[in-house]
C-alpha cells in the first residue's frame, strides 16, 4: 500500500508547488505612456524635487563633493536619505536639485495624488491600469530612462521605486 501512495504524494506536491509558482503574474510593464509617467512623478520631478530635498532635510547625509565638470566654481553635492521607511538619493548644486533614485515606504511621498497605502483597485481605476497584477513598472515613455515601480500586498500599495536605468555619469 506504501509503495502506491508514494508515486501518487510526490505528483501530488509537484502539482501543488507548480500551481503556487504560477499563482504570481509577472510584473505589468506600461512603456509609452509618457503622460502618464509625468503624471506619477509630479512630486519628484526636477521642479518639485527641492521641496522633496526640504522634506527629508532632517535625514539627509553628505556623501561626496565635487567639482562641476562644466563650471568648476560649481561644486556638486550626492546625498542620501536612509530612514526606516525611505531611502533616497539627491544631486545638489547651486541651480538644481535633482532626486537620482529612491525607495519609498512611507506616505510622506505622492504618485498622482496617490500615496503608499492606496488600494489596488484605486490606483488601476485612477490610472485606467489592468488590475491583478503586484508588480506595476512604468517606464518614462520617451527614452526609457527613469522607471517607477509600484509594489502591492494584501490589495494595497505597500512600495514605490524610482531609479534612473542609466548612470548618472553617462547624462551630459
């Protein structure tokens, strides 16, 4: 009788562990939607990106100075922001600030006039998104160059990622 059961318990825990591998869709990737993007980083974007930089002032760590490679009397500040919730890194100098990538977990952030926290539903229904997915990454829609991605649990919003695909070094 052990020798029948056997064969039927190890198909029994393929079929099981192959019906929990499907059960996660792959991330809902959205490229070219540029209005979109504009959209979702309207509190991020270079215009807004000082009052960001003002509201983790408290938080913030120098972590290197250089010299402007264009205006070398420009020094040019890289900061981080590392609290339990957020972490974040900002380009200073004297003309702009500029948020170069960040992880966000707290609501102190918005995306379209939403914040972490929102619910699934809510979000797909604002930004007329597919739903039933728990990874949402929007690409910029022009270069593909900044990329948000939108992390959900439990029906809500729980992270959001914003991270330049290419080096800083290499924009000019």
């Amino acid at each position: 009788m052990k020798k029948r059961l056997a064969p039927l318990l190890v198909c029994f825990c393929l079929f099981a562990l192959s019906g929990a591998a499907q059960g996660r869709r792959p991330p809902l990737v959205i490229a070219n939607r540029a209005a979109l993007f504009t959209e979702l980083i309207a509190d991020l974007s270079p215009t807004d990106a000082e009052k960001l930089f003002r509201l983790y002032r408290i938080d913030l760590k120098l972590t290197r100075v250089s010299p402007n490679r264009h205006e070398p009397d420009v020094k040019d500040s890289l900061l981080r922001v590392n609290t339990a919730a957020d972490q974040l890194q900002f380009f200073k100098n004297r003309y702009k600030t500029m948020l170069l990538g960040g992880r966000f977990s707290s609501t102190k952030a918005s995306f379209a006039g939403m914040r972490v926290g929102v619910a699934q539903d809510v979000f797909c229904r604002t930004l007329r998104l597919k739903s039933g997915y728990d990874t949402y990454a929007v690409l910029d829609g022009e270069e593909n160059f900044l990329q948000l991605t939108f992390r959900f649990a439990g029906g809500k919003l729980k992270q959001v990622e914003y991270k330049m695909l290419n080096p800083l070094e290499e924009i000019d």
